[in-house]
C-alpha cells in the first residue's frame, strides 16, 4: 500500500525554530530525501535522529532521481523531505518531485514550518495585505529585464532572494526598472547576526554598491503606487512625442515604461512600430 510524501520544513537559522511535528515526521519517516545529505546530518545530530536512511535529491539532479524516491514510497515507504533550510519547494528542490507524485497519484502531506520569504516580508515594513514572489531572478540577459518588465506595474510588495554576491547590482537594476520606491534588504534571518536594512531603492544602492556582504538575504520592494496604469493611446502618444523630439527609442521606452505602469518590452515593440511606419 503506497505511504506518503511529507514536505518538512526545517529552520532558516535558528535551530529553535523547528517544530514537534517537523520532529517527529523526521523521527517516523521511512527515509529522508535530502537537499544535501551533509547538511542534513548535522540538524539531525542536533536532535538525536540517528540511523535514518539518507538519499540526496539536489535541486540539479531532482528531476533524475525523484522516480526512484517516488517507487520507493509506492511500494510502501513514508518519505520526508527536507532542504537545506526552509520550506521544500519553494526556491528549493521539491517542486518536480511533489508534481510527479501528485501524477502517480500518491499523497503529499505538508509540515510547515520557517521560510524566509514570510519572515521578512513580515517585518519589512511594506505592505503585506498582498505580495508578488519572485524567487531568484534570471542572472542576466534579456530574461532578467523581461521579469522585472513583468511584474513593475503590480501594486503588491515584490519578494525576492539573492546571493549577497549579487545584491548591489539587483538592487540597481530594480531602480532601474521600478524607480525610487520603497524597499528593504532582510539578511541572515534568525541567526546572531539578523539584519534589516530599510530606505528607498537608491539609498539601499549606494549602500550596497561597495559594502560586501554575507550570509543569505531576501530583498523587499514596494508595489507600484501614485498614478493609475496609461492607457494605450497615452503610451503611444509620448512615445511619437519622443521620437519626434529624436530621443533614442531604448531609453525612451524604459522610462515610459516605468511611468506608464506598462512592461518595457510592450512599450518597445509598440515604439518599433512608430518608427516603421
């Protein structure tokens, strides 16, 4: 008779944060699934959970070896699954093995626990009625432009993570594509070194332009407020006005962009349209 997946959520940082019930489905599980099985031995030392059959499912090779977790829980085996730190799935591996198993038809069983998106979101400061997660942004490239193109006319929070390697030049490139709004760099949550930086985009700029940073970090930024999103014809108006004026058609539809409430490259395909014309 098949048995069930269960999604652990473990600690972001401190260890005090784990739950009974986290416990005790780590203590019961027929075997664990594991992000890194190295990491994983060091929070189940902690509490004394030994002898425990350890398979490794990185978030590089989920999608090769998530058929043999899920055989082994069909022919009868609960499973746990637990990440480095946090929820499964979320930014994390977890996302192709819970699909697969849904398909088979076997049950999945979620054990909630810390995640670091709903701490921070919680005391940034910015709204949280509503909130947009990104996870981690596309590195570069025009992928990276067209996801900030995407969600800059949202009026909810924008949440997303980052490597502390990469946080100057994300934070940059959000002022560029959303503006001055207000935002928050949430570092090292509940560890000893817990850190919340609050301020508008360009003052977490230039913070972060030459500070080096470490540990893991989520940032914040405000929804789009103020004026409501153009109308088209209004987009098309100032682009023609632009163009008339010879501005460069690239800068000009990022700026419109950002203050039509309008995603860049919709106002750019609409802008090579005027000057074919």
């Amino acid at each position: 008779m098949a048995a069930t997946l269960y999604l652990v959520a473990t600690p972001i940082g401190n260890l005090g944060d784990v739950t009974a019930r986290a416990l005790e489905t780590l203590r019961t599980a027929g075997f664990l699934a594991c992000e890194d099985t190295r990491h994983s031995r060091i929070l189940l030392d902690h509490f004394g959970i030994t002898g425990k059959d350890l398979v490794s499912l990185p978030a590089f090779a989920e999608g090769q070896r998530a058929g043999r977790i899920l055989d082994r829980i069909e022919a009868g085996e609960d499973c746990a699954l637990i990440t480095d730190a946090g929820s499964p799935g979320i930014s994390d591996p977890g996302e192709k093995l819970v699909a697969e198993a849904l398909e088979r038809g076997l049950k999945v069983e979620p054990v909630p626990g810390a995640t670091a998106l709903v701490a921070a979101l919680s005391a940034s400061g910015l709204p949280t009625g509503r909130f947009h997660f990104l996870g981690f942004l596309p590195r570069k490239g025009p992928e990276r432009r067209a996801m900030l193109d995407e969600v800059a006319p949202l009026s909810a929070t924008c949440v997303l993570y980052e490597s502390p390697r990469r946080l100057g030049e994300t934070l940059a490139d959000l002022q560029e594509a959303w503006g001055d709004r207000r935002a928050c760099v949430a570092r090292e949550l509940t560890k000893l070194h817990e850190e919340f930086v609050r301020g508008p985009l360009s003052a977490l700029v230039a913070r972060y332009a030459a500070e080096e940073t470490r540990g893991e970090v989520v940032i914040l930024v405000e929804g789009r407020t103020g004026e409501q999103r153009w109308s088209e014809d209004e987009v098309r108006r100032a682009l023609e006005s632009g163009l008339e004026r010879g501005e460069k058609l690239k800068p000009l539809s990022t700026e419109l962009a950002r203050r039509a409430g309008w995603p860049g490259q919709e106002v750019y395909r609409m802008g090579l349209g005027l000057k074919q014309r």
